[in-house]
C-alpha cells in the first residue's frame, strides 16, 4: 500500500521479525537443518520409525519421509522449500524423499561453514554445481548395467520396500514388481524406459498380500 505521501505502507502481522545479511542466512540454514535432522534417524536399514499424532488425535507410524514431511506443520519460508525438494524427489523418483533431505542440510551445513570464511554464496552454488556434474560423471562411469539381471532388480525393489510393512512378503512382491516392470519395458537408444502408466494396480479388500498376482494384458 501507499501512502498519501507515495511513500510504501507495509502491513505485517504482529510479532512479524524481519531479518538481513548474516543474520538470516544463518536463521535459513538453522531452520533446512531442523527439517532434515527430523528424518534423519529415518534413513537406513537400521532407520527408526517415527509415531505422528495429527490434530486430531489420529496416529501414523512411519519411517517413510514422504509421509513425516506431508505431516510436519512449517511455517518457515527455508524449511518449506527444503519439504519441495522432498516432493519434487518423491513426483520424479516415487523413492529417495528422505536421502534427499538430508543430503541437502548437511550441504547447507557446510555452505555456513565456508560463509563464515566469507565465502560468497554465489561462489558456494558454483560449487556445488560442479561437484555435482563431477558425480553424475563418476555415477555414470562406475555404473553397472543391470540388463537381463532379475536378481539385481529384486534387490533393488526388496530395499525399496524395506520400512513399508512389508518384511514378510518382500521377495514376493519384489518378484511382481520384476516381472510387470519387464513386461512393459521398451528398449529405446539402449535404454530400457519403462511408463508406469502402463501397469495398472487393481486392490480388492480381503485375502492377504501373497494372493496377489500378475496378469499380463
């Protein structure tokens, strides 16, 4: 707004603090690494589950970080933007919410490392940057195709389902998840890409998990 005077009017609510400089990289930082210190017990083999209790009274126990991020109530501009790398990991990856997090405070923590040395911040993203072209090149070269290698893929699918209930029955699926990811796999540029669109999941109540099969079609 503006005044009679053209000079600006700025309406805040009350207690409302605003911050500059030092101070609010540092509050910035301190606020991402609150959000990733909160999953990180999470991460692992050995993680933790966590017992979320909503406003009403309702309780989840998870280990996933998808589902303790969507439960947090933050109000703090950093943090939110901490929670949007969890769900742009989670849209394009569906796994990964949680290393994702935690990867990005511990980069925070040692971007205010190299700030209190006066470091530029710009300085500090060209960077990383670099770093990370450096480890997409390393990953690309260390990697190992896992063509034709079901037992790898199982391996694969049994860590993503380790923490989702699943401990029983994880070789069963993994198997499902193997065989309907192959059936639907085009080779493309040597490349299989697969469209999870094409697989289809059909829940019906009653049963146990091991009635599940797959049905080509």
């Amino acid at each position: 707004m503006y005044g009679n005077g053209q000079a600006p009017i700025f309406i805040l609510k009350d207690g409302t603090q605003r911050t500059r400089g030092r101070t609010a990289q540092s509050n910035n930082i301190a606020a991402a690494k609150a959000v990733a210190d909160a999953v990180r017990s999470t991460l692992g083999p050995k993680g933790m589950d966590k017992m979320l209790v909503d406003s009403m009274g309702d309780v989840v126990i998870t280990n996933d970080g998808a589902t303790i991020l969507k439960e947090m109530d933050i109000e703090h501009p950093a943090a939110k933007m901490i929670i949007e790398v969890a769900k742009t990991q989670e849209q394009h990856c569906f796994d990964g919410t949680t290393s994702a997090v935690i990867l990005s405070g511990e980069l925070l923590k040692r971007s205010e490392d190299l700030i209190e040395q006066n470091v530029h911040p710009t300085v500090i993203c060209e960077g990383f940057r670099l770093a990370a072209e450096r480890a997409i090149g390393l990953m690309e070269n260390h990697g190992i195709s896992t063509e034709n290698e079901d037992t790898v893929l199982e391996e694969v699918a049994k860590t993503a389902l380790t923490g989702k209930s699943a401990g029983a029955v994880k070789s069963f699926m993994a198997d499902i998840c193997v065989r309907a990811v192959n059936a639907v796999g085009v080779i493309e540029d040597g490349e299989r890409l697969v469209d999870l669109s094409d697989i289809k999941v059909e829940k019906r109540q009653g049963g146990s998990i091991k009635d599940s099969s797959l049905i080509d079609g």
